[in-house]
C-alpha cells in the first residue's frame, strides 16, 4: 500500500510530465472582475497572482492587450522593476501597473526574476 506523501509525489510528478512546471504550482486565482484596470487596458478572461517579484531584462513597451500590435501605454527600461499585478492565465504576457492599477501588459520573456537579474 503506497502512503500518502508516495500518491502526493506520484501525483506531483505527473503533473510536471503533463502540463510542465507552472501548471504544478500554480498561483493562486484572480477574479479577473477583481483587477483594477485603466482606462483602454483590455480585460483578459482568468489571471493567477505572480509567482515572483520582476526586473525588466530588455527594454520593452507596455501594451492594452496581449498582442504587440496594441496600443503603447508606456516603456519600461532595462534593469527597471517592475510591478507585477497579475498573470494572465494561459498567455506567456503579465499585467504590470502602478499604485495597484494594471496600465497594461508585457511580454513575459523580456523580464527576469529579480533574485536572478544581472545588471551587467
């Protein structure tokens, strides 16, 4: 008879073999009703909270939807952090935003932990 802690990890494993890594620790859910937006950012349908805090990698503007054929609403720098509200779910771009408000999105590969970040 297998225990308890052997199901969770058998279980665990199959999760990383079937949907990769973000999908076995997966964030917690956000209301997408419940994330402030401004006005002209798009509303996306389901978002998980961040995992981690972001340094921007390479320069990139910041757009009203996940294409990066929207509309700028800004430009981030490198080295720049940068405030993550929200991940949208099933698309590899994250909501950022100032004073709690998303002013829009940013591809996800073009930041990096900020635990990982190297200036130089």
């Amino acid at each position: 008879m297998q225990s308890k802690q052997t199901k969770s990890l058998i279980v665990l494993g199959l999760m990383l073999l079937s949907g990769g890594v973000s999908n076995a620790f997966a964030a917690a859910q956000l209301r997408a009703e419940d994330v402030k937006l401004a006005d002209g950012v798009t509303r996306m349908s389901a978002y998980v909270a961040p995992m981690t805090k972001y340094v921007v990698a390479n320069s990139t503007d910041i757009f009203t939807d996940v294409k990066l054929s929207g509309k700028t609403t800004g430009h981030l720098e490198r080295g720049q952090e940068v405030s993550v509200l929200a991940v949208p779910k099933d698309w590899d771009w994250l909501l950022v935003g100032r004073d709690g408000v998303g002013i829009g999105y940013i591809p996800r590969g073009v930041v990096a932990p900020a635990n990982q970040f190297r200036s130089s």
